[in-house]
C-alpha cells in the first residue's frame, strides 16, 4: 500500500513509519526539513503553513494517509496563532487529499485531550469539552477532516498519552528523565498527581497499522489507550526505578483530574489490545540509546 506520513520527523512519525516500511508498505514523509531516504520511504521539504503547493502523489495515489503534523506539546505557551497553525495544517492536507486522492484512507491524530475530564473511563460518544487551547486546535481539526468524509475515507484517532524513546522535549517523560538523571532529590513536580491513561508506542503502532486494514464507515473515531487508570507519582516512581533510583516526589497541588479512555470500540473494530506494560515501556525509555 503506498501510504502518506505528514509529519514523519516526530516522536510518532519515526515509530510509525519504521513499522510501516517493516511491513513492507510504500512511505512518503512531509516534513519541514527533508529528512534521509531509505528502501521504501521517500521523504518530501513541505511547509504546510506555507503557500507552495502541496506535493502530487506521483504514478499513482496515495491509498492511505496519517496526519500527524501540529504543534504538540500542551505545555507550551499557546497563543491563538498556534491554534489557528495546527487548523491551517489539518485544512490544507485533507484538502489537497480530496482533491488529488479522492478514496484514500486519511487518519487524523487527533487527543485525548478534546474531551471534557471525567472520573468514568471516557468512550468517544461522551461529551467533549477541554478548555485548553491545543485540545480545541484538534477539536477543529477534526470537524475540518470530517467535512471530507463523503471523498475520504475519514478516520479520527484520539490518542491517550502515547509514551516511547525519543518524545520531544517538554512532555513530561523527557523532562522527567532529564531532573532524575542531573540528580534532583527530591523530584518537585509542579503540577497534580493526576490520574491518566499511558499507552506504549509500540501497542500504538500496532493499532495504527490496523486502521489499514479495518473495515468501517468513514468518519468513525476510536480511542487509543490502554485503558488503565495510572496517577503521575506511579508514573515517576516507575521510572526513578527503571532508572535503578528510589527518591520521594512532591506535588504542588493536591488537586487530581482524570483522564481514562475505554478502548473497547477500537478493540471490537480491529481486534487490537493494548500488551505492554508501563513497566516494560518505562524500561525501555530509562535505558534507550
């Protein structure tokens, strides 16, 4: 299958397109910078916020697409231009997709974070609802892509907190990681011991290749999580000892939101379970190379 990757330099993207070409699919990657060709990927300078028209697909169309491309990083100082920056990227690719591509497979990765906190583990027809700037930006987004969903074959993934090597410098792994390795004692963390869904890359990898192959309406959406309810501080502790270090971790505030999806539709759909444990995923992040 000769499927498309916007945004294939990040965290997500590398993941992903290394399955892919492991499972012998045709790859093309957009990204700002052209990053190195292999066997069986071809990798594509396109600025989406620019104005150059965006890449055609070549001898024949790209079947599928993932579009991971946005401003990621919830923490970061949003402003209403990022906002409207991840809707123009989401707008000008599945457009350019229905106009060229008219068909195709096109996965938006949108998050978890579209939904409003809940103590019940949440399913996708449960009400929406974050006030944060970067979970509406995916809200649009979504309602952008499924306006294609009668050209397209639609598809919305809202993923939990994915977790793997190599997350990009501000998410809470990667800043953790780096505290605990400088030596801090105790481990501060300026936020809530929140209650949260951890899911392993390579389970999420697993269950985007599947969306290849699944056979649903376009416009359906699936949860990708775990489904296991896990709060921050086991998060941290997990890692001090995959790190082989036992310190205490404080939290500023003692508030506590949750944030648990229910995988089940996404199960039902393509038979995918989540299989790893945080334990094996935190491992593997504390001893990554």
């Amino acid at each position: 299958m000769k499927v498309l990757v916007v945004g294939g330099s990040g965290f997500v993207g590398r993941a992903l397109i290394s399955r892919l070409l492991e499972a012998g699919h045709e790859v093309e990657s957009w990204d700002r910078a052209r990053s190195e060709e292999a066997p069986g990927l071809c990798c594509r300078a396109v600025d989406l916020l620019g104005q150059d028209p965006l890449p055609l697909p070549g001898d024949h169309p790209w079947e599928a697409a993932f579009h991971l491309a946005a401003y990621s990083v919830p923490g970061m100082n949003w402003t209403q231009d990022l906002v409207f920056a991840n809707l123009r990227m989401t707008a000008r690719v599945f457009d350019h997709l229905a106009a060229v591509a008219p068909g195709c497979r096109a996965i938006f990765a949108s998050s978890a974070f579209v939904y409003a906190p809940s103590d019940h583990p949440l399913k996708e027809t449960d009400p929406l609802g974050s006030t944060h700037p970067y979970a509406l930006s995916k809200h649009l987004g979504e309602t952008w892509a499924l306006s294609h969903r009668k050209v397209l074959k639609v598809f919305i993934v809202r993923p939990f907190n994915q977790l793997g090597p190599g997350m990009a410098p501000g998410l809470l792994v990667p800043e953790l990681l780096d505290r605990i390795r400088r030596g801090e004692n105790p481990i501060r963390m300026l936020g809530r011991d929140d209650i949260r869904d951890f899911l392993d890359w390579r389970d999420a990898m697993d269950a985007y290749l599947r969306l290849l192959e699944v056979d649903a309406p376009s416009g359906s959406i699936w949860n990708l999580c775990s489904g296991r309810p896990t709060k921050v501080s086991e998060l941290v502790h997990g890692l001090l000892r995959a790190c082989g270090e036992d310190r205490p971790a404080l939290f500023a505030n003692s508030e506590v939101e949750t944030l648990v999806g229910d995988p089940s539709r996404l199960t039902a759909d393509t038979g995918w379970v989540s299989r790893r444990s945080l334990e094996d995923t935190l491992q593997a992040i504390a001893h990554a190379r």
